[in-house]
C-alpha cells in the first residue's frame, strides 16, 4: 500500500488541473529522481567482516516510511526477512529468476 500511496502522489491528476498532488500540498516540484523498478534485484551493502562478502543480494520491495532508505527482502536464508538500506545498487536490466 505505501507504494502505491507513493506513486499516486506523485502522478499528474485531471481533477487539480493535471499537477501533483504533493506539489498542490507542499508547493514544492515533485523530484522524480529515486523511483526505481518494483522488485528488481538490488545489491544492498553488508559489513559482516573483513573476509566475508560485502554485498546482500536482496529484491526491492518499498520505500522505507519516515527513514531515508529502501525496504529490501532479503534472498539469503541467513539473514533477516526484511532489511532497511540505503546504501544500495540496482540491478534494473535484470530479471527476477
């Protein structure tokens, strides 16, 4: 639901003259540059020591509500379910499998 609250947001509608609705509440332009693809790999950075892998492969689920960062599922069975990150790269050319 937070998605789909955050993309309406951002969207052009016909009923207030085809602006945002964030930039009519706010005033301020829209910056349309953080949307990513919906569940996309991601690469999300894990310090879990000098010779273990620093990356978690994760999908992008959501953004994070009220922090700065995306809301990941992590793919590994040895870590959490869900993460919060921000240091992050997508993968957007590829594929889920």
């Amino acid at each position: 639901m937070n998605m789909a609250y955050f993309l309406v947001n951002r969207s052009p509608s016909s009923a207030i003259e085809w602006k945002t609705p964030k930039k009519v509440w706010s005033g301020k332009p829209v910056n349309y540059f953080g949307l990513c693809i919906f569940e996309c790999p991601v690469y999300a950075h894990a310090s879990n020591g000098k010779l273990e892998p620093r990356t978690k492969k994760c999908i992008f689920m959501d953004y994070a509500h009220r922090l700065k960062g995306y809301r990941l599922w992590c793919t590994d069975p040895r870590s959490p379910n869900f993460l919060i990150s921000r240091d992050v790269i997508f993968d957007e050319t590829a594929m889920l499998q």
